[in-house]
C-alpha cells in the first residue's frame, strides 16, 4: 500500500490532491484527489512527474514540440482535470483552489523526493 502525501498548504482534514510512489513492478508515480468520487488514481513515470515538476516551478517549458505526458487542464468552471498518458481513460478531477496548493507545494519542493535521483 503506498503512502500517500499531500502538500503542507493543505489545511488539515481538507480534500487535496495526494501523490504517492511505487516500485514494484516498475517505478510509477501516483496522484489522487480525496474528494474526487471517482476515486481515480493516475499513474506515470518518474520522468513524466519529474516534467510535470519542471513545468509547474517555472523550469521547462511546454511547447508543442514539446508536451508533458501529464496534461492539466482547466475548464470554464474552474474544474481541473488532470490525464496521464500512462493510464488513459483516466481523469482525476480537483477545483482550481485544490489545484493551487498542490502547485504551492510543488513550487516549495515538497514533491522532489518522488522524483530524486539517487
């Protein structure tokens, strides 16, 4: 059972968006929301979380020559929905405020150790 976490930003007993990680079979990342009622749970690679890091801190850049195979996207609502190519047919869904912390996080490295080389 892997252990999920979630940003500090976080309040206490709030839904958030959780990630945990996985060796067996293979390294994958995972990323949940709590309140979600799909209980969608998305996998993708280290590298592929690794590119979603980059992104969301500001150090890469997404191009057409060059997506990220975690696409985020935001609807008119403000609903986010995140895809990864590892699992298609896959959405976890979050709202823009939920999405806001966990890039609070992501911009505070608090995700990096998902993604450290060793």
């Amino acid at each position: 059972m892997p252990h999920w976490q979630k940003s500090s930003y976080c309040g206490e007993g709030e839904s958030c968006i959780h990630v945990a990680a996985t060796t067996a079979p293979r390294a994958a990342i995972h990323m949940t929301e709590s309140a979600d009622p799909s209980g969608a749970i998305l996998t993708a690679t280290p590298d592929d979380f690794l590119r979603l890091l980059q992104v969301l801190k500001g150090e890469r850049e997404v191009t057409a020559h060059r997506p990220t195979a975690i696409d985020v996207t935001v609807d008119d609502d403000l609903t986010v929905r995140i895809h990864a190519d590892a699992t298609p047919g896959t959405t976890v869904t979050t709202d823009r405020h939920r999405w806001d912390t966990f890039v609070l996080g992501v911009r505070a490295g608090e995700f990096d150790h998902f993604v450290a080389q060793p």
